[in-house]
C-alpha cells in the first residue's frame, strides 16, 4: 500500500533546488523555484489573507454606519423643513 502523498517542506524541495543550481541544471532548478517560493512564502501569504478578510469585514461595517450617518442627515434636514415651515423655532 503507497503512503499517502504529503505536501512538501521547504526543506524536501530547497535541497534539490540547491543541488540543481551548483550542478547548473536550469532546468530542474526552474521547475522547483516556483513550488520552493510557493513553499516559503505559504505562512505570510495565509496571514495576509486572514488580514485582508478582517480588513474587508472592517470596511463594510464602517460603510454601513456611512450610510446609517447618511440616513439621519436626511432626516434631520427633513425635520429641519417642517420645523420651519411650521415656524417653530428651536433654541
């Protein structure tokens, strides 16, 4: 029975990447670069995922209370209206 397949470490793909470099092999050397960046850069990428989520959460919930803010302006001006031509006057 074949174990099952695990992601790669950064270790398991920098020391061919390393080994294919010295021995001048481009061509092995491009095809792990991708997945050695991809590899490396894994923990910081899902953080600024996570960051942008929170920032995106963040941005709706002030656009909401904009457009909450925007709505009691045009009521206050409404009242604002009425109150004067009615002619009553406030202070």
């Amino acid at each position: 029975m074949a174990a099952p397949a695990t992601a790669p470490t950064v270790d398991s793909l920098a020391r061919p990447y390393v080994a294919a470099s010295e021995a001048g092999d481009s061509a092995a050397a491009a095809a792990l670069r991708t997945r050695l960046g991809a590899e490396l850069s894994a923990d910081e990428i899902a953080a600024l995922r996570r960051q942008t989520a929170r920032l995106r959460q963040a941005n709706a919930a002030l656009e909401g209370e904009i457009e909450a803010l925007r709505e009691r302006s045009a009521f206050r001006q409404a009242f604002a209206v009425v109150v004067a031509e009615v002619g009553l006057g406030v202070g």
